[in-house]
C-alpha cells in the first residue's frame, strides 16, 4: 500500500520527526479502537520490556541459549541420560520387537521407533544452528493494513444502515437490504481472516498485465482493423501474415497505455526493454521454449520487471536455495512431540519425551514468551475488532431479535397453551412442564445471542498474568494435582519478573524450566507394554495434525487443501511464515499462486525450467556434439570459437560424445536445434536424390 512503501522510505533515513508527523496523520484513517488497541501495545513495551526486546537484543539472547544447549560436555551428558532411558525400553520394555505380517504383536514398537529415536552427539554438535534474526513479533504494518481496509469497508455499510427503507418503494427497500448484506459479508470474510498475516488476494504475477488482458486488447484491434481480413479475396497468405504481424506489432505499443493504468509509476523504456527481453529470451515462435512450464517463464518476466537482470540472478539464486528447502528441510520433531503430550498428559513416557526436548530445544522459554506475545497481542486485536465491527453486531442482533419476536407473536401465550393442555390431559397435568415448548425454545435462543452480543461489545481476556500462567502449564504438561505445581509457579514468578525488568540471566531460566520437566520414566514401577507404544505413537500424530508449522517445508507444500479456502489460507499463512525475509518477492508471488491453485508439485520443473530460461538470457547455450572420432581439446576448442563467432552474444557449452555410425564429421545439438555435418546425413541425402531422379 502507498502509505505502507512511505513508511519504508522514511524508516530507511528519515529524521524521527517526520516519523511522528507520519504517524500522527496515518492514524486519522484508523478506527478509534485500533488507536486504542495501539496506545495499549505501547504501554506493554514500557511495562515488561524484557518480552517486547529489540531485535539486536532477540538474537543476542538466542544466541547465549543455543550457546549453552551447545557447550559439549553438558550436552553430551544431556544425550547419554536420554539414550539410556531410551535403551531401556529396548532392553526391558519391547521397543525392539517387530510386529509379523499379519499380527498386532510389537506392532506399536514398529511404528514408535519411525518417530522416536537415539541421538548421536558428533551430529547434533555438527548441527549447531546459527542465530541470525530475532524472534517474529506482530506484524504492524499488517495490522494497520487490516485496519484500513475496515475503515473502507465500513463506508457503505454505515451509509445503507443510514437509509430510511419505510420510505422506499418495496423494490428499493430489497436492494438497499440486498446492498446491505453483501456490504456486511465483505465484513465478515475480513473478520474471518483476521489474524492471517497473509491476507493478500488471491495472485501470482508483478506484471502489469496477464495473456488475457493482452488477447483482449488484441481481439479489440482486430475487429476493428480487420473487418474484411477473411472475406476479401485479394488479400493473400502472405499479405495475412503480414498484416497479422504488423497487428501483432500494434498491440505490443498498445499495451503500455495498460501499463499506464495498471502500474503507472513504470516508464515507456522500462516497458520496452520488457518487450525486448520477452521476444529475445522467450521467443513466441520458438516451438522448444513453448514445451517451457508457463509459471517458469512468467516467473522471469516478473523478475526483470522487478529488478532487471540483477533480480533475475537473484531469483535463481533464491530458487536455488528453496530447492535446498524443499528437499532437506525437517519436521520440527521437538514441537510435535511438546504438542503430542500437551493433548495426552498422562502418557507413560512423558519422562522419555521430556528428555528428549530437553536435549534439543534450546528455547524453550523463548518460545513461551514468543506464546504469551502472540495470544495477548491476537486475543485484544480480536477484541478491538469486533469493537470495529460494533456497529454490524448490532444490526445482526436487532434483526435476530426482531425475527425472533415475530415468530412469537404467532404463537399463543406460554402459560395459557399449557393450562389448556393441562386441562385436555387432566391425568398427566404434572408432566406438562416437561414438554419442549416452542416459545422455552425461541427464549432460549434470544438469551444465548444477548449473551454473545454483549460479549462481543467487551470481549472477555484473562488478565495477562494468568495468560503467561495458562502458557507455561501448557508447555511444561501441568496437570490437575500435579507434584510440580508449586515449583512451576515460582518458575512463573521468575519469567515475569524477567519480563518486567529485562535484566535477567535468559540461561539460567532456560535451565530452571528444564528442570520442571516430567522426572518419571519407564521402569518396573511404571512398566510400559505394546498398547501404550501404540497409543503414544497415535497421540503423536494427533498433535502432528493440529501443527502444520510443525512439518517439514515439502511435506507442508504438498498438503492437500480439496480446493477449500479456508485450507488454502491456512496453509500459504504456514509456507508464507517459513519463507519470510528469506526470499525476493516474484518467488514469495511464485508460491502463494501455486498454494491457491494446488500445483505445488510443479516446483521442481518450475525451477528446471527456469534455470534454462536464464542461462538463454546470459546467452548460454547448452548441449553436445557428437563426433565419428574422438576430438582433441584443439578441434573441440575451435568448433565452440565458430559458433560463437557466427552467434555474437551466446556462450557454448557443449558436451562431447562419439558415435562411428556418423563415419566423419560432426552433429550439434543443442535444445530444438540440429546442425548435421556427419559424413552419414550426407549419405543419406545423396541416395534420397538419386532415388528420386
């Protein structure tokens, strides 16, 4: 948005003073409630600095936390405790049985070991990660984006609220109610994606026009010039050809007056140089570059459009990188096994499990405060919402109730509908109370939507002390008369004061919530058999399912959606969350076109085809050169100096193989292109000859 790129513009050098102005003026157009909601965010910045930290002072604390999860000695007494709990279940307890086909016997054991495994020291030391960026905090400008866009779509609802329909004939009251309602639906659906970071519409390309938009204009030109193209019997193939080329021609220039209204910040060279790429790079009559995926090819019109060949490189290196991705990165197993016991607390190797986090996880608590930020900031941006949104709520209620009054207005009076049944049924008088009367039904109904209307006009949120405390017994698997209560609280005690002064020692917390863990594990006293490896590898799939941020990137972007919206969002709000501030923009475009269409399985091809597209831009040429003999370095070396002597501008790189069927000579093949100076072809075409003579 303009006001969102200004921003950018002045954070980038601007003196603060303009950024007070720039605030001040933005938020006229913000709803009184956001401004609210605003001034609130700030005062929890002042009061608990220690969870709202800089970035410089995010990355600082990660760091000093994977530092000392990494400090070998602990960690490898860490793995050793965890790998003998964990061999005692093989020695003792059955996890090494397998299951025969057709039995159930150490079947839970087979399908636990898939997700539940040893840790070896040399390779998590290897895979100490490196901490680069801060924790992701709330997404401002997408707030404020959101907020806009309801101040716009509150306009005509409260304009058509204001009309007087007792007034109107009864064909303007229905489509003023007509209006209304689909004002309100834009509403709701903004509600509804509420607290998506990701809310953009539905789009690929950064292109100021698509094919279609161009067909069109093409069409237009055409039954205008052209009226008497096919029927006039002079005109000739040639002359059509022609002629259709120069219309062709005509359509191109034409469609910079688009660019004009569509990107009108783009100049006529910029455009041009656009075109000239276009029909350099991916040349229409080219039958090769046409066998090109299409996403591939738009894909680098959006990069040079974006930025030129300096983006383009930066797209391939980009894509490059996303391949690496898709290919090698994990399932976040330390997550789905913290969601797996939160659903199931009583799981008997909850003490196994714990050990497990506890060697791998290095934060923890960072990753509780990272909770307790998203649900307070999330639960008031909720509450500042349907405060927005106050003025529909009540329309919708009014109107529930009032329909509800109308239907009882058709109905006799309650008690007098009973004493009539109790004077028909005279033997059963006493059990008329317990009959289900429409009217108990209509009241009913009425109280649970003044219940939800009044909740909506205050929503209810706990106090942000039991927020942190609802938070940390979730991750830390509290239960109801748990041992550890009491230890848990005072830990609660010390991650707010942590909050509240900033000034704290984040290891030393790290360490004290580690602690606090499950200490139960298997043994006789606590024995496990096959059921319960069945039941724990169950729940950890329930918790894998609830989690989609949680998989690994493939297997996240290859998730079905069954073409629903809601799937759809969901899952470009997960991908979308793993790429950011990773990736140019055509590729983040590039993604979220094939989340919403459902052809994620395109990637791989999506990239092949995109690589042969810039190396075609770089001039390279890919492909061999076959041979009756073997070629010296000095013939090869003289072979590629011709054909990039007759091609200005094209680098060869050719592979080389021999073939004696050729007898002498040489075949070039590169793409779609042949060049046949084999001893053979020559052959072939004489007896062609002789043969037709």
């Amino acid at each position: 948005m303009k006001g969102t790129s200004q921003l950018n513009r002045l954070r980038r050098g601007r003196p603060a003073a303009i950024l007070v102005r720039y605030f001040s003026t933005e938020h006229q157009s913000f709803p009184g409630p956001y401004v609210e909601f605003q001034n609130m965010m700030k005062d929890m910045q002042k009061k608990y600095p220690g969870l709202y930290t800089s970035e410089k002072q995010s990355v600082q604390n990660q760091q000093k936390c994977v530092d000392a999860l990494w400090e070998p000695k602990s960690m490898e007494a860490n793995i050793n405790a965890y790998n003998a709990a964990y061999q005692n279940l093989i020695d003792n307890f059955g996890l090494d049985n397998e299951s025969e086909i057709g039995t159930l016997d150490g079947k839970g054991a087979t399908l636990l070991k898939d997700v539940f495994k040893t840790l070896d020291f040399e390779y998590i030391q290897e895979m100490k990660p490196t901490v680069s960026k801060g924790v992701n905090v709330e997404d401002w400008e997408a707030m404020d984006r959101k907020m806009k866009k309801a101040s716009k779509l509150l306009v005509p609802v409260t304009d058509l609220l204001a009309k007087e329909t007792s007034k109107m004939s009864v064909a303007e009251a229905r489509l003023t109610a007509l209006n209304l309602d689909k004002a309100k639906a834009q509403l709701k659906e903004w509600f509804k994606r509420l607290l998506l970071s990701d809310d953009d519409d539905l789009t690929m390309s950064g292109l100021p026009f698509d094919s279609r938009m161009m067909e069109q204009v093409h069409e237009n030109m055409r039954t205008d010039q052209l009226k008497t193209f096919y029927k006039d019997p002079a005109i000739g193939n040639k002359e059509r050809e022609v002629i259709m080329a120069k219309l062709v021609a005509e359509t191109w220039d034409k469609m910079f007056e688009v660019v004009q209204q569509t990107q009108p910040n783009r100049t006529k060279k910029e455009y041009d140089d656009l075109v000239k790429v276009y029909h350099e790079v991916l040349d229409p009559t080219d039958r090769y570059l046409g066998r090109l995926n299409e996403k591939a090819r738009t894909l680098f019109l959006q990069a040079y459009w974006a930025g030129g060949a300096k983006m383009v490189t930066e797209v391939e290196v980009g894509m490059q990188k996303l391949m690496m991705w898709y290919n090698t990165m994990p399932a976040d197993y330390c997550e789905q096994w913290q969601q797996a016991i939160s659903l199931e607390k009583e799981l008997k190797l909850t003490g196994e499990i714990g050990m497990f986090i506890k060697c791998t996880d290095p934060l923890f608590v960072m990753k509780i405060m990272k909770s307790v930020r998203e649900a307070y900031c999330s639960m008031h941006f909720t509450r500042t919402a349907h405060k927005v949104l106050g003025t529909v709520h009540q329309h919708e209620y009014e109107f529930q109730v009032a329909w509800q009054d109308d239907m009882l207005k058709k109905l006799p009076d309650l008690e007098e509908e009973k004493r009539g049944l109790r004077s028909m049924m005279a033997d059963y008088s006493d059990k008329v109370d317990n009959i289900i009367f429409k009217q108990d039904v209509i009241a009913k109904d009425k109280q649970i939507m003044k219940n939800i209307h009044e909740a909506r006009k205050d929503w209810p949120i706990p106090a942000f002390e039991e927020i942190v405390k609802g938070i940390v017994y979730e991750r830390l698997w509290v239960k109801e008369g748990d041992a550890r209560q009491k230890d848990v609280d005072a830990f609660i005690g010390d991650l707010l004061k942590f909050m509240q002064s900033a000034k704290g020692d984040i290891v030393a917390l790290e360490n004290k919530a580690k602690t606090l863990f499950p200490s139960t594990t298997v043994s006789k006293d606590n024995p496990v058999d096959d059921l319960e490896f069945r039941r724990t590898f169950v729940t950890f799939h329930r918790g894998v399912r609830r989690r989609m941020e949680t998989w690994a990137f493939k297997d996240a972007l290859l998730a079905t959606t069954d073409n629903k919206l809601d799937k759809i969002h969901h899952k470009r709000e997960v991908v979308m969350e793993k790429m950011k501030g990773e990736f140019p923009d055509p590729i983040i475009r590039l993604m979220k076109h094939l989340i919403e269409t459902n052809i994620p399985q395109q990637l791989e091809k999506i990239h092949s085809n995109y690589g042969d597209i810039v190396s075609r831009f770089k001039g390279e040429v890919y492909g061999a050169v076959t041979s009756a003999q073997e070629m010296t370095d000095a013939e090869y070396k003289s072979l590629v100096d011709v054909l990039q002597k007759q091609n200005p501008g094209k680098k060869y790189f050719l592979d080389r193989a021999t073939d004696a069927n050729l007898l002498a000579g040489f075949v070039i093949n590169c793409g779609g292109d042949k060049i046949d100076y084999s001893l053979a072809s020559q052959m072939n075409t004489l007896k062609k000859s002789v043969q037709i003579n």
